[in-house]
C-alpha cells in the first residue's frame, strides 16, 4: 500500500484537538489514536488511513469495506464496524442516522447537520449556523442532551 505525503483535511474542531498533525496521514492517523488513547493497531490504522487521508467525508461500513477490499487491507466487516463504533465513542467520528437501514459515519466531528438525497443514499452537510433550532424538551430524570442532529431530505425534482 501507497500512502500519500499531502496533508489530509482535516478540520480541527472543539471534540477533537488535531493539533499534533504533521502533513503526513500515516503519522497523523497515529497521533489521532494515540490521543484519544486507542492503540495503533494495523488494521486500525489502515481503516483510519482510508476514513481521515481524504477529508471530511460520509461512509458507511460496506463503502469502506469496499475501499478496503481495492486497497488490500486484509479485514472483515464485522471488524469495520467494530472499528467505527471504536472511533465514534472515542470522538474521532460521529455517526449520523440519515436512513432507517443505514448508518452513516462522518469524519467532520464540528457542529453541523445533514441533507440527505433520497435514492442517491448521499449525505451533504449543512452548516450549523444554517440551522436554527427551536425549543428542545427538557430531557428525562437524569439525562442530558448531547447533541442535536438535524436532517433535511432531499429529492430532485420532477
């Protein structure tokens, strides 16, 4: 496998502190997991090579098995799941719940929301501030609000 030297672009955001990139993916995706205390482990560095190399971006666990599969990285996808469940509660992903059959995980961890194009299965961001939200309910007896996600769907017209 063939790792690219141009830097990656990623957005530094409040979640994640980016701040020891260096140019490279490789040594970057090494410092991202070191930082949030995961173990660089191969294959969760080849994975974090495919998700982070190429920007801010929306997969799910088959797309970047199939791109895993086209790179040679020798991984199951039960292991891609396991391992974006493993990015997400670390914060180095967010996971964004466009389509009932579906999980989608975004590399773009800043405030922001979603368009999703019914039938191209396709996710857009919007950025936060595009968005006003109302009122949110008062959250149950020992629960706080962690995030509001909103999605607008979008079909092209006739």
């Amino acid at each position: 496998m063939v790792f690219p030297s141009a830097k990656p672009a990623v957005t530094p955001s409040p979640a994640n502190d980016r701040s020891e990139l260096t140019g490279c993916p490789w040594h970057d995706v090494k410092a991202m997991l070191r930082q949030v205390g995961l173990r660089p482990t191969r294959q969760r560095m080849a994975l974090g090579w495919l998700l982070f190399g190429k920007g801010d971006r929306h997969l799910t666990a088959e797309m970047l098995y199939e791109e895993a599969t086209r790179a040679k990285v020798p991984v199951s996808l039960a292991t891609i799941y396991n391992t974006l469940h493993q990015f997400t509660e670390v914060g180095l992903l967010r996971q964004v719940a466009a389509d009932g059959s579906k999980a989608y995980f975004d590399t773009n961890t800043a405030t922001h929301h979603h368009f999703f194009i019914e039938g191209a299965d396709e996710l857009l961001d919007i950025p936060g501030a595009d968005v006003v939200v109302g009122r949110t309910p008062v959250p149950p007896e020992g629960f706080e609000i962690t995030r509001v996600d909103v999605v607008v769907r979008l079909r092209r017209k006739s």
